[in-house]
C-alpha cells in the first residue's frame, strides 16, 4: 500500500514538473538545468550557514 501510495505522489510530482517548466526547457535547458539543481542546493546549504558555497552556486547559476 506504501509503495502505491508513493507511486502515486511521485507521479503528480512529475506531471506538475514537466507541464510547468517545459516552456522554460525549450527556451534554454543549459540555464534550465543550472536553476533546478542550484536553487534547492543553495536554499539548504543557506540553511544550514554555508554561505561561502551558497555564493559560489549563486555565481555558477548566473554565468
């Protein structure tokens, strides 16, 4: 039942995923790509006080 459940959420997780960001993939994926993995990772790493990386993702997205 757990794992049914889980399925489940993932795959409304997904379908919101690439409904909703499919216009910004085909716009520019190399940007695309550089703002879904930098934002979560600079959101904890803030969290948790790594400032000096949190900058260092920050520039990274930006170039």
């Amino acid at each position: 039942m757990e794992i049914f459940f889980g399925t489940i959420v993932l795959l409304i997780y997904l379908s919101i995923f690439l409904f909703g960001y499919k216009k910004d993939y085909q716009r520019n994926p190399k940007e695309f790509l550089k703002t879904i993995i930098g934002m979560p990772v600079s959101f904890i790493l803030s969290l948790f006080g790594g400032n000096f990386l949190d900058k260092k993702i920050k520039k990274w997205t930006k170039k």
